[in-house]
C-alpha cells in the first residue's frame, strides 16, 4: 500500500478568492503541517482544471505533500498528481484504479458500513467519512453519526479520515474513535490565517490521540 499520512487532510475550496492568494492560502496551510492536500473545483472547465493544479502540485512538492484531485481521474493523469479521490456520484472507484494503476492513492467517500467494505474491496485506500457536522462547502449536508464512524473504522484495514464541519473547537467529538485523521476545509481554507490554523489543528489532533 502506498505511504501516506492523512493526519491532517486539507481540501480546499477557491471561491472568492483570486488565484494569487488561493495559491498563497494553500502554501501557507502547508507550511502550517497539513500532509495531504486535495484540490477540489467543481466549476472549472478541464483546461481551467489542469493550469490550477499544475500550480498547486508545484507548491505540494515543495513540501513533500501529495496531491489528489477531487472526482477529476483524467485531471489527476494529466498533472500526474499522486492520487485522485471519487464520491458517490463519480467515477467507479474500480475504474479508477484501473486508470491510476497501483502506485496511485485512490480516496473514496462512505457514509455507511457497506459502503466502506465495498469501497475497500473496489481498491480504495482511504476513506472519507461524513459529515460529522453541518458544513458550508455543499448546499445538502446527510450526516454521519460518530457511531457510524466508529464502525467502518473497525469494519475496514484501510485509514478512515473523518470529514464535515470540523475546526480545532468541535473535534474533541471524535476522541477514542480510531481514525487516520481529519479532513477540513473552511477551518483552514476561510481562517485569518491558514498557516496558524493549520497548526493550532495539527496540535489539537496530536493532543487528542486522534491519530
């Protein structure tokens, strides 16, 4: 299986913001101790898609952080990012895989303890769970209890991130669940100051045992 730690997962999110400073906030939540960062555009264009990310993949090699694409397989192939990460709705996690070849990471969201097992069985190797809480970066939000999250991280081999409204003040919720880490999005991405978030979440997950 391919190393990688999804301690703390940053997605991002550039709207409002110029392509200067949504570059600048995603180097400074690297230089903050983010270890995976996930580009995630919903309303680019392929092309638009590519130039962003070739950009980005610049600025995550410099810290030695892999880059996964969100839902786009053929973006990830054309900036040869390290890993590409598939909802529901996107490309069978199977087929990915098959793109990708084995080397590759392949991130799959689970809401459920089926959905995990099929995941991992399809070739996943990690998962997204969520939402813990309410979030603003979709307009519908189905939340995951933290039972439930509980359960696939002991239904399954493969590290399970929990994702959905979490910030340095809310995830103490998720304390003796054995999850790989968290994923955040507007914690880092909307905060003053993204290298300082990320730090202030790096430690409280560290003091938490959370992963």
């Amino acid at each position: 299986m391919k190393k990688f730690d999804p301690s703390l997962y940053f997605i991002t999110d550039s709207t409002g913001f110029s392509e200067e400073e949504f570059l600048c906030r995603v180097e400074q939540a690297l230089q903050g101790g983010a270890t995976l960062l996930q580009l995630r555009e919903k309303n680019r264009t392929t092309r638009e898609y590519i130039d962003l990310a070739e950009k980005v993949h610049a600025i995550a090699k410099r810290y030695l952080v892999p880059l996964i694409i969100d839902d786009r397989v053929d973006v990830a192939l054309a900036v040869d990012a390290e890993g590409v990460h598939v909802g529901a709705e996107d490309m069978p996690i199977a087929t990915a895989r098959k793109l990708l070849g084995d080397d590759k990471i392949v991130g799959a969201t689970a809401k459920t303890v089926p959905w995990a097992k099929e995941a991992y069985e399809q070739g996943a190797d990690y998962l997204g769970v969520g939402a813990i809480f309410p979030t603003t970066t979709k307009v519908k939000t189905v939340l995951t209890s933290t039972d439930t999250l509980r359960d696939i991280c002991n239904a399954v081999p493969i590290p399970a991130n929990a994702i959905g409204g979490l910030n340095k003040d809310n995830i103490d919720v998720l304390a003796g669940i054995p999850i790989a880490g968290i994923c955040v999005v507007s914690a880092i991405m909307k905060a003053d100051d993204p290298k300082k978030a990320a730090e202030e979440l790096k430690a409280r997950v560290q003091v938490l045992g959370l992963c």
